[in-house]
C-alpha cells in the first residue's frame, strides 16, 4: 500500500475518516484535561489530595487492565473495539452533568467515572496503535504517526481554547457533554472505514496467561523496546506529578481564570503542533533512535520555568517551557512509536502496545498520587520543580541502551496478511 504522491496518505478515504474521528475524539479528550479537574476544584472544592486522587483513578485502567487488554484485542477485530469504547465513553461522561444537574454529584462519582473511563481508554489505545500499520502498510507508519499526532496537537491548541470559554459560560461539568459528543462522533465517523484487518483467528484453546507472557517477552527481551519503557514509565510517573498541580498552580497560586488557563494549555497545543509537523524531517536527520533520548535531553529542562513564575506576565513567558515540552514529547512519540510498530509481528500487535503501555503508563497513576501528596505536603509549586528534574532524568534508560546510536529499526518482521475490504 505505497503511497507515491507528496500527499501521500490524506489521498487514502480510510485514513482520512480515522483522522476525522481522531480529531473529534482528541478534542474530546482536550476538553476533558481541562474540565473535570476543574470540576473537582471549582463544583466541589477539592483540596491538592482529592485532585491527585483524581488523576490516579483516571491512569488506573493501565494496571488494572493494561496486560490482558492487549491479549484480548489481538483476539478482535481493532475497529470494532474503537467503535465500541468511543460509545460507552461517551455515554460515561455524561452522567457527571446529569448528576450535577441533579444536585447528586460528589468525589465519590467523579472517582467512578475516571476509573471506567480510563479502562475504556486503554481499549480504545490498544486497538488504535494496532489498526495503524494494517491501514496504512508499514512503509508508511512514520508519516501516519505524524499526520495523527499534527490532528491531535491542532486539537491540543483548540480544545483548551474552547474548554476555557465553554467552562466559564456552561460551568465545568455541563462542558463535558461537548466531550461526550465528541465521543460519539469520533465512534460514528469510525464506522465508516471500509479497510479493516482479517478477522484473527482463534486458537483451539486461547489462553490469556500465555497471550500475556508472549507479548512480555518480547518487549522486555528487545534492549531498544526495554529502553523505550523504562524511559517512558520515568518520565510518564514525574510528568503527571507535575500536570497534577499544574492546574491547581495556575488556578490558586497565580490566580488565573479557565480562559487564562485555557490559553496557557493552548499554546502547549502550539508546541505539540510544530512538533507533529518537523517529526519525519528530524528523524529522517537524525535517526530515530538519538531523537527518542535527545528530544526529552533539550526539551524537559525548560519546564523549571513554571515553577519559577509568580502572578503576571511571568506566568505566560513559562508557557513557553511548556510548548517546548510539547514539541519534544510529539516527536519522541512519532519516533518511538514507529520504530515500535516496525519491529513488531501483525500478530502481536496489540499484545506489544498493551505491555509498552503497562509498563511505560504504569507509573502514572502513582505519579497523580504522589503529586497529590506533594501538592498538600510541599505545596504546588515545589512539585512542579520535582516533576521539571524527574523528566530530565528520564533521558537515562535510553543513553544507556543502543538507541544512543540505532538511527533506525533494525530487524525485520514478517508481515502477515493484513488487510480486507468489506
């Protein structure tokens, strides 16, 4: 499935509508980011503890659920559980306006909805980094990561942007039902994919355990997938310790409006964007490989700037840190994710995702702990120093592994048959 035209895969109709659902269900995902924090802090006055609670339960579904996920979506049809798991995300969502509407909401109920709503995520992640490579042939997986990640930064510069509005207009909670619609939007335009892999076929006595250790092996085995990881669960744990308090800083400590927060998000939208838009050139420059460990190496420090900020102008020009910590992340991610697409057999797909993102997002929900914790112990402000030196620091798993010199995925896959119209 080569594409010869500069155009290259936005001539592809299926890709185009997984592009189409992947910005309305980002957009969603933008909104959400902003706003149920919001309605932790702002409906229901919770203090730093109970917003970091918050973010554990939303990153849970990865340790609950993460390993097994990947062994029962190789056994699936991936577009199918898209679909799936878009509807009932969205359906979840909209119980918390409907709650509030009711005069029912509590933590109790945001807590809930986090959970089920993460579980659903690490469906939908696992399917998604699948479907690609049976979509767009493997000859094309770095431009369709980029494509998808420019859709999912220009997002990240307009979900903020509305959500600030949208909350100081609507209230946080009625803004999540933008995020629901969008949901279900993103699981309706998904139908319309006509491409989709044969149906896997099924062992005469499937066993999950095996499936599980199968794809273990495999990932932690590879030095360059063991490296990946490792440096992602290090800088995943320190980054969500920081984007625990980052809004309870912005909001208490500097005193900014949903608008004003809204915009500072956005313009981490703008680094992603720019991010998302240079990843192919800079790979194909510097190998993909050194760009996994130099992008977070040039990138995380600028993140100090936050934290160094006071009420005013200041506040803005640390913004700045932020979009270079967006910018480097998408590029990290374009490399990282092809290269691991690349290395791995069609059937282990989901297996291979499922493990990177149980060890790598592992971390996450104790990093949402940890940083309520340090929020209330230290205040917002010292964890956010804490978070800006632990993401530096995850540049050390990749230094010390081949990535330092690998410019490409060495090593061929055998790719099985992929791909059917219905």
């Amino acid at each position: 499935m080569s594409m010869s035209s500069r155009s290259g895969l936005l001539r592809d109709a299926d890709f185009v509508r997984l592009s189409a659902a992947t910005a309305l269900g980002q957009l969603g995902d933008r909104i959400i980011f902003l706003a149920l924090p919001l309605v932790a802090i702002v409906a229901l006055d919770a203090d730093e503890f109970q917003v970091g609670v918050l973010t554990a339960t939303t990153t849970a579904g990865s340790l609950l659920i993460g390993l097994p996920a990947g062994a029962w979506v190789d056994r699936m049809r991936k577009r199918s559980v898209m679909i799936g798991t878009d509807l009932a995300r969205a359906v979840i969502l909209s119980t918390i306006p409907l709650a509030w509407w009711s005069d029912l909401l509590t933590i109790w109920w945001l807590y809930v909805v986090a959970l089920a709503h993460g579980v659903l995520t690490v469906f939908f992640d696992v399917a998604y980094v699948s479907c690609l490579p049976h979509l767009v042939g493997r000859g094309n997986l770095v431009e369709g990561n980029s494509k998808l990640s420019a859709i999912r930064s220009m997002t990240s510069i307009g979900g903020p942007g509305m959500a600030g509005p949208l909350i100081g207009w609507l209230g946080a909670p009625a803004t999540l039902l933008v995020s629901s619609a969008g949901m279900a939007m993103s699981g309706l335009l998904a139908t319309g994919i006509r491409r989709r892999e044969q149906k896997p076929e099924r062992s005469e006595r499937p066993r999950l355990l095996r499936d599980i250790k199968e794809g273990l092996a495999f990932v932690l085995e590879h030095p360059a997938l063991r490296a990946i990881i490792l440096g992602d669960a290090t800088f995943n744990l320190f980054l969500v310790m920081y984007q625990t308090m980052l809004l309870v800083f912005l909001k208490r400590d500097m005193g900014l409006d949903s608008f004003g927060i809204g915009l500072i998000l956005s313009g981490m939208g703008c680094g992603a964007l720019l991010g998302a838009l240079s990843a192919t050139g800079v790979s194909k420059r510097v190998g993909q490989g050194p760009v996994i460990w130099l992008a977070p190496l040039v990138t995380c420090p600028p993140t100090v700037l936050m934290p160094m900020a006071h009420p005013g102008w200041s506040v803005y020009a640390a913004a700045l840190g932020l979009a270079c910590l967006s910018l480097g992340g998408v590029i990290r991610f374009v490399a990282q994710s092809s290269f691991q697409q690349t290395l791995t057999p069609d059937r282990l797909l989901g297996r291979t995702s499922a493990t990177a993102r149980f060890v790598s997002w592992g971390g996450i929900p104790l990093g949402g702990f940890l940083g309520g914790v340090s929020g209330s112990v230290f205040g917002a402000r010292t964890t956010l120093w804490i978070g800006a030196v632990g993401m530096t620091s995850s540049i050390l798993p990749y230094v010390l592994s081949p990535l330092r010199s690998m410019r490409e995925s060495f090593g061929e896959v055998d790719p099985e048959p992929g791909c059917t119209h219905e």
